[in-house]
C-alpha cells in the first residue's frame, strides 16, 4: 500500500528579552546555576507575577511576520503538573485566547511553493533544568531558566514529507533571527521543535493516530527522526499493529525513537485562567507601532537580493535565511559592488571557514569590510582568484586589510607582459614533448591542451601571473609554431 | 451530576494531596454538590456572554523589560533544606 505522511510541528522559540517573563530577573544565558532565580520564579509564598512588555512586543512581532490575527485580549491560564523544575507547581500559559492567532508562512520544496498554516502562537514561561548527575542520590535544580518567556507555534498538520517539515522549521528560524526576538541557537535549546507525525493511506482524507517526536534540536534530524518514525509506524501497520497516541524521544546516536514511559494521568492538566494575571488588552495602536520597527522579512528580503543584486533564486534563499549572514553580505557587497562575487566568497570560501572553525558569521575572524577589500582587488586584477584564497587565510589567521597582506607578502600580480613572456618561452623550451602533442592535435582540440601549459606558467610566476593576459599571450606563441 | 470515591481519589492524586480514609465520603459528597450546583448553573442561557477570564473588570499592567532583580541566591537558598554547588537538591526525580 502506498503511505501518505502528515506532519504538524510545534516549535518553542526563547524569546531574547533582557528579563524573564513575569519577573524582572535577567535572562542571560550561562550564569551561575540559581544567581538569576528571584523570589517570583521560586515561587516564594506572597509574589505575584508581572508581565513584561518586551515579551509581548515580540510575541507580536512574530505574529505580524506570519500575517496572523493579533489577540486583542490575551488571557493566561494555569497548566498543572507537578515537576520540581517547575517550582510553582503549574506552568502559566495561554490556551483560550492566545497572543497571536491563525497565520501562515510560505515554504520553498522540491514541488515548488506550499503555505503551511499556523493554528496560533501563545506566549508560556520555560521551566527550570534538573540535573541528574549524583548529589548523593538527588536531583540538582537550576532555576535561572524558570520563567524565561516562550512562544509556541504550533501548525496545522501540513506538511506531508520530513524534508517539508525542516523547510517549515528554518523559515521559523529565519523569521524569529531576522526579527531579532530570538538567538536561534538550537543546540543552546533557544528553539526547541516537537514534531506530530501519523501516517494514512494515499488518498484518505482522515488522519491517523499521530506520535509526538521530542527531542530534536538540529533542522537534520526534524528529517531523520520523522524517517525513522514514519518507517515504525508503516512497518507497524503492515504487521497488522496500530499506531499508540504517545510521546516518544528521539535518540540522534541510535537513530530511532522510542516510547517516553506515559504516566498516569499525564495529560490532565486541569488548565483555568490565572488569577494572579489580568487579561492582557492591546489596542490598534499598539499593534500598529510594532509593526513600524518590523525589519525586512526573509521573503522580502530574497526578492531583492533577486530583482536588485541580480541574485540566483538558490543563492538569494541562502543569504536572506539569517539576518546576520545577510547583513554581511549586503557590506561585503557595499565594499566591493559585485554581488554575485561576493555571494560566491561568503556561501564559499567564509563559509568553509566559519563551518570547519564551528563559528557563527558575527564572531568570523575576518569582517565583512576585510573580505569586501579583497574582492576589491580581485575584481581590479591586481590579483588572481586563487592568490586571493592565499590572503584570505593570512587574514583569518592574522588580520589585516587585503592590501596589507598582498603588499607584505608580495602577492601583487604579474601583469607586466614581457616577464610573463618570458616566463612562457621558458615553459615551451621545457616542454617539447607537449608542444608536438599540441601541433598534431586538431585546431579544435587544442583549448583543452592549454591547461598544461597554463599550469607551468602559473607554477613558474608562484601563481602571480594575470591568468588573461598568460592564456592570450600563451594561445598566440603555440599557435604561431603550428603555422 | 455526582462522583465517586475513584473519581475523588483521583482529584486528590493529580493534586498530590494526601486524604485521610475516613474522610473520603465527605469529600465525595462535598464536591458532588458542587458539581451539582454547576449543573444547575448550567441551564442558565448564556448565548453572547463573553467567559469570564477574571472577576475583576481590569487589564493588565506591564512592567518594562529592565533588569531589576539582583543575584540574591545566598539569602534565597538559606531557607533550603540542601543546596549544593548553588543548586537546590530534591528527591531524585529521573524514572
């Protein structure tokens, strides 16, 4: 039987204000364990919450960026269960009436574009972290977490394939960085994607029973973990099983998913409106300057890369993905105003680095005006594409501007055409072999038989020579002993 | 609408609230006439009334996103019964 798969995903973003959620400790990540815990997030008897209104803002930053209806009243409600990373012994939330209602994003996929629709977005607080290494046979609590502000997106069931699923979760990405409402580090937890999958015969219009996937913190395994679960649930069914509604953890190491113990019980969160919280009312007004300080989106921003800068479709989808990557690129472009250029030398050579060094594109070692300088150069002919490879790793490793670096290292091209005749006379008398292969060869052929020669030559001058100016003055010289 | 003694059982577990045996028929009988009560309540044609989220008529207040609480974990831990390495310890709770 042929098998159609549906995907919904909820994606937890931490939202990248200064102070938590419902109290005014910071949210700075990587402190000591409990020294941004206040008496609120402990739960101290007598504290009440507050709400912060840069948590709001950015709540609906993000539902303007999905064209999603703003609640104009938010209630929050009480989800009870008990955890002791969760000292207030319920997690406050939003489920009647959340910040941000139904919206959609547009998804690039192999059968071209698809509209994945957002059911709603609510803001929540995170809770604590536990660790279990051994104190002595007890749990350590971390509390500097508890409180810190969420948004959950959650979509409609949209998407049928994994690789749709991790297009649906980068554009989230892409929208939440480019906002600037959230860091986007998955391995940090900073967005956290939880993944619904069932499976249903091609054709059907029901849905299946559906697993829920958590555990998945890299855009990789949004796809590996629903192949590896889509296969389970098919192998299942086809064994004549049935497919259990429960969570199941993924494990990267093993590649497999396997059932989260369900407790009992486990899904009665008896949710009622919090009275410690009054319904959160904005007005027209206060929706309509946020979307003043909106930035440009990553759609938009793609178009213009692709009308303006005369970007290829693919090309423009890299750049615009991450503000920071797009906003470098746009200097290096500045600097050097060749666009395909400098697109070629950021998704290239930059990346290659920034990857292979595990650093993001703000902490690379050489800054958008450096790499712009050398392009300057390469465009000017002052030096080759491949000299420029050679400075660009003497300034990742030591800094400087490209003209320091190629007057220091004497990198200059040779474009003196009488050393680089000379330098090509030599190659020829050294070379008598290849230059009668050459003259036998059919007239037709003899593009390809260049690449010899141009080798030596480039060889001889340490790569400085102007490659033009060697293939013309090369193709002449053999040319004329053919005659 | 009325309980039963499984239904109150139940209640006080996911509450994680200890009842003493004998006091579970009171409990049953107090919270079925509650319930009760709500039933009643129900019949009430409520069509164009909007639920009620809070039984004051107020919004909300905002607080700016400064950081106004400092580091006062030693003072924080000292009513803990063991904190070790700033960490509050609990029960292990991992199954």
């Amino acid at each position: 039987m042929e098998w159609e798969t549906v995907i919904g995903l909820e994606i937890h973003v931490q939202l990248a204000t200064n102070t938590k959620i419902f109290s005014g400790a910071s949210t700075a990540f990587g402190a000591e364990p409990n020294t941004q815990a206040c008496a609120v997030d402990l739960a101290l008897p007598g504290t009440l919450p507050v709400f912060n209104d840069g948590a709001q803002k950015m709540a609906i930053m993000f539902g303007l960026a999905i064209n999603a209806d703003i609640g104009k009243r938010a209630v929050f409600e009480r989800k009870n269960y008990f955890y002791p990373d969760l000292p207030k012994g319920y997690q406050t939330t939003q489920l009647e009436a959340p910040v941000v209602g139904e919206g959609f994003v547009d998804i690039e996929t192999e059968a071209g574009e698809r509209r994945v629709r957002i059911h709603h977005a609510h803001l929540e607080e995170d809770a604590g972290k536990s660790l279990h290494e051994d104190f002595h046979g007890q749990s350590g609590i971390d509390l500097n977490r508890a409180g810190t502000p969420l948004v959950e997106i959650v979509s409609e069931p949209d998407m049928r394939t994994s690789k749709e699923a991790a297009a649906y979760a980068r554009k989230i990405h892409a929208i939440v960085t480019t906002l600037g409402i959230c860091d986007g580090n998955m391995a940090e937890g900073s967005m956290r994607c939880d993944c619904n999958v069932s499976i249903r015969p091609k054709g059907s219009e029901t849905l299946g029973t559906r697993t829920e996937l958590k555990n998945i913190n890299s855009f990789r395994f949004i796809e590996r973990a629903i192949d590896t679960e889509v296969e389970r649930q098919i192998d299942l069914i086809e064994d004549g099983g049935t497919v259990v509604q429960e969570t199941r953890l993924y494990d990267p190491d093993k590649n497999e998913t396997r059932s989260m113990r369900s407790k009992e019980d486990a899904n009665d969160y008896r949710y009622f409106p919090c009275p410690d919280l009054l319904p959160v009312v904005v007005d027209d007004a206060y929706v309509e300057a946020i979307r003043l300080t909106l930035p440009e989106l990553p759609d938009a921003r793609k178009e213009r890369f692709i009308s303006e800068l005369g970007l290829s479709e693919y090309d423009a989808g890299v750049l615009s993905a991450y503000r920071d990557q797009a906003d470098y690129f746009e200097s290096v472009v500045e600097c050097c105003g060749d666009a395909k250029l400098a697109a070629n030398w950021v998704m290239g050579e930059l990346a290659k680095n920034l990857n292979a060094a595990d650093l993001s594109i703000e902490k690379s070692p050489v800054s958008a005006e450096q790499l712009g300088g050398l392009l300057v150069r390469i465009k000017d002919n002052t030096i080759s594409g491949n000299i420029a490879k050679k400075v660009f790793e003497v300034q990742w490793n030591e800094g400087g501007t490209a003209d320091e670096v190629i007057e220091a290292k004497g990198l200059k091209q040779v474009t003196d055409t009488g050393a680089i005749e000379s330098m090509i006379d030599e190659v020829i008398a050294n070379a008598s072999a290849q230059v009668e292969q050459y003259k036998a060869a059919e007239p037709e052929k003899r593009g390809k038989m260049l690449g010899f020669f141009m080798g030596q030559v480039m060889k001889a001058s340490g790569g400085k020579a102007n490659p033009g100016a060697v293939t013309g003055i090369l193709k002449s010289k053999l040319d004329a002993l053919c005659d | 609408m009325s309980i039963d003694r499984s239904d109150v059982e139940r209640i006080a577990h996911l509450a994680r609230l200890e009842l003493n045996e004998q006091d579970i028929p009171a409990y049953t009988e107090n919270l079925s006439s509650i319930l009760n009560l709500i039933d009643e309540m129900q019949q009430i044609d409520t069509d164009g009334v909007e639920p009620l989220a809070h039984p004051l008529d107020a919004v909300q207040r905002l607080r700016a996103d400064e950081v106004t609480e400092l580091n006062q974990r030693d003072k924080l831990q000292a009513v803990a019964p063991a904190v070790e390495e700033g960490l509050f310890l609990v029960p292990k709770v991992i199954e």
